[in-house]
C-alpha cells in the first residue's frame, strides 16, 4: 500500500497520541500487547509441541527403529530365513534380531520391573540413541557372555545401583522341576548408565547382548523380533507392505505408528486444539483495534471532513486509517516474535525458576514423557501465525477507514 506524503504525515499522527487522545492510545496500546501475546502464545506452544513429537519419535524410533517383525508367542525361530526377506526388501536400511521381555529386577532388597532388551553386540554398540545418552561406564562393555549389561538411568536411582554394582535379574518362567517352576536368577554387573530422556525407557530398560538374552530367558537359538529400519519412516508402511506378505502366518509387521498410536493421535488433536484456542487471543486483540480505531474515527470526525474539503479523496482515508491499524498489528506481531523466541531460548530456565519460586514440579518426566522442555520451531508454522495476524489486523481496519471515507464534511461542518 502506497502512501503520500500528506497520508503518511497524517498517519504518523493518528499513532501518537493528540490533546485529549489518551484514552485511545491506550486502547491501541493494548491492542498491539495483545497481539504480541497472541502471538508469542501461538509460537511458543505450537514450537514445544513440534519438539514435544520430534523428541519422542527420535528417541522412540532410535530404540524401536521404524518397525518389528514380531513372531507369535513372543518367539520367533526362523528368525534368520525372515532376516535374509527384510534385508532384501527394497527400501529397508537395516534390520537386526531383537529380544524384548519384561522382567523383574533386584538390588539388595529392593525390586523393580524391568524390560530386558537383548541385542547384537554390533547394534548396541552402533546405537546412536544409546552411545550419546551414556552417563557412566560405555556400552563398548558389553560383550557376549561377559555378564555386563547398561541400565537406565531412573532404574539406577530406584535400586540404588551405581557403576560396578550387581543387578539380579528375576526370570518367573525358569526351568519346570519335579517340585514347579523355580524362577531363574542371574546377576549381572553394571556397565554403563544411560539416560534417553523418555521416562518410561529410563526407568525399565535392561540392555544386554543378544547371547546373553537368550541364556537368561532359556530361548536357545530363537530371538523375539526383528527390528527394521527403512528409508523414510513416513512411507514405512507402503515399504514393507511386500514384506507383510512373505512373513504372513509365521509373524506380524508392526510399524512405528502402530505401536504408538493412541500417544501421536492424541498429540495431533492437541496440537490443532492449542492452535485454535490461542488463535482466539490474536482474534480478541483485532477487536481491540477495530475498538480504538472506531474511537480515533470519532474523535478525528471534524478533522477529516476539513481534509475532504481541502481535497483528501476517499481512498487516500481509507489509507490513512488501514495504515494505522495495520502498523498496530504488525508492530504486535513484531514484538511477538521477540517475546516468542526469547522465551523458547530461555524455556528450560523459565521452568526451572518458575518451579523454584512456586515449590511445585512443573515438568514431572513420570507424566510428560520427556526429562526437559522441547522445542522444534516450523519456519512455515510461524509464517503462518504472522500472516494470520497482518490478515485479522488488516480486516479490522475496512470498517472504520470505510467509515471515515464517508464522512460527509457537510454535515459535519455545518454549523462550525
């Protein structure tokens, strides 16, 4: 929008308050707060839910990868010939044997439920997941047969146990004797604490070589499932449709939106719910413009028609009067963007004083999943967000520029 000089004169003055103005400069005011509120609120919320689900599918999928080949009962004996399919699956970029079993584990008294993870010595090794999140010891340890396994690290904290120490894992389904089935105990030795920073894998996780999973849970040469990884995780369906076939009747595919669907279905109807509650923010603070604009058109009433009889035409008012609401809002929008990213960069501060001034936990990781505040901002989110603002802020502006447009300098200056 092209403005004159005189219009861009006169606009700079409707946004500075006047004689007697001051109760509308302070109805802009809060209006251009508002917006700054607004959004900020829809930045910041809609960043920590984008981090919140990226968070949770890099660590779910970096322990999970992409999908399982799970034989029924929990065993799969011809794991190798249905290794060898996979591999050869075009698209599939690993795929490695898996032993997953929940356990009991105990130290000095104290008993925990565990889930024993089984896995190549390679593979434990080569875990990015695991290899960057280790707190003490290395999973470079863990040897077959070695009787080493890593712990997490909220496990570690339950029991008690520090690197160096012995953990006994509780096998209920041990060998059947003349008397009943006597559970298996077999000790293992600490070698590494690890922390993946989602709450239900650092409290339970139990990681061992592949042989020593076996031993333990009396499988022989059988392994539970095979874990597979491909070339895109969101066309991991379509890529081992091909799969699903070969192994039908002998094992099931499961993918990773399967195994947790109930958690990302629900995080994407909150996602779009946020979005449209703290949308309603930014549509408030555009009736505060409208409100302080409608205020400005009546206060400026005899101004405008001595501008109509000097030969201000009716499109350069409407520009006037767009203009000023519309710097309004970008000027909110402006400040929002500040107020948005600022807080993101100081978001783990913020909660960790705010939690200290108010004695509560504010980021319990046994409910949220995660041990620290994620944030993931979307160029193309946040670009959305701004332009919803410039467009509310601008239709806020048509009815009283078009009010002031009309203005009649007759009527109004008919008895001055």
């Amino acid at each position: 929008m092209i403005l004159s000089r005189y219009e861009r004169m006169i606009a700079k003055r409707y946004l500075l308050p006047g004689k007697g103005e001051g109760f509308i400069f302070l109805v802009a005011g809060i209006s251009l707060a508002a917006v700054m509120l607004g959004v900020a609120a829809l930045i910041i919320v809609m960043s920590v839910m984008n981090g919140f689900r990226a968070e949770l599918f890099d660590k779910i999928v970096g322990l999970n990868g992409h999908a399982v080949v799970q034989g029924y009962g929990g065993r799969l004996p011809d794991w190798r010939s249905i290794l060898n399919e996979a591999k050869a699956t075009p698209g599939v970029t690993s795929a490695t044997p898996l032993i997953e079993q929940p356990l009991l584990g105990s130290f000095q008294g104290r008993v925990e439920a565990v889930l024993v993870r089984g896995m190549t010595v390679n593979d434990i090794r080569n875990n990015a997941t695991l290899k960057a999140k280790v707190l003490a010891g290395s999973m470079d340890n863990l040897t077959a047969n070695a009787g080493k396994v890593g712990i997490g690290s909220r496990l570690a904290e339950n029991l008690g146990l520090q690197l160096g120490d012995s953990i006994t894992i509780i096998n209920p389904a041990g060998r059947s004797t003349p008397f009943g089935t006597v559970p298996r105990q077999i000790s293992y030795q600490v070698a590494a604490i690890f922390e993946v920073g989602v709450y239900d894998y650092d409290k339970a996780f139990v990681v061992m070589p592949m042989e020593d999973a076996q031993t333990l849970l009396l499988l022989g040469d059988v392994v539970g499932m095979i874990e597979v990884e491909t070339v895109d995780a969101d066309r991991v369906g379509t890529i081992l449709e091909p799969l699903a076939g070969k192994v039908a009747g002998r094992a099931v595919v499961t993918d990773w939106r399967q195994m947790n669907a109930s958690l990302f279905e629900a995080l994407a109807v909150e996602r779009v719910a946020m979005f449209v509650v703290l949308s309603i923010i930014v549509l408030v603070a555009v009736f505060n413009i409208l409100s302080s604009l409608i205020m400005l058109v009546r206060a400026k009433t005899r101004d405008i028609a001595i501008l109509r009889t000097m030969g201000a035409s009716r499109v350069g008012l409407v520009k006037i009067f767009m203009t000023v609401g519309v710097t309004i809002g970008s000027l909110g929008m402006a400040a929002g963007l500040v107020l948005g990213f600022t807080f993101l960069f100081f978001r783990q501060s913020v909660v960790n004083a705010i939690q200290f001034m108010t004695g509560q936990n504010l980021w319990d990781p046994s409910i949220r999943f995660l041990t620290e505040l994620p944030a993931k901002p979307d160029p193309i989110e946040i670009t959305i967000i701004c332009l919803m603002a410039l467009i509310f802020s601008f239709l806020a502006t048509l009815y009283p520029a078009f009010k002031a447009a009309n203005t009649d300098p007759v009527q109004v200056l008919r008895y001055e």
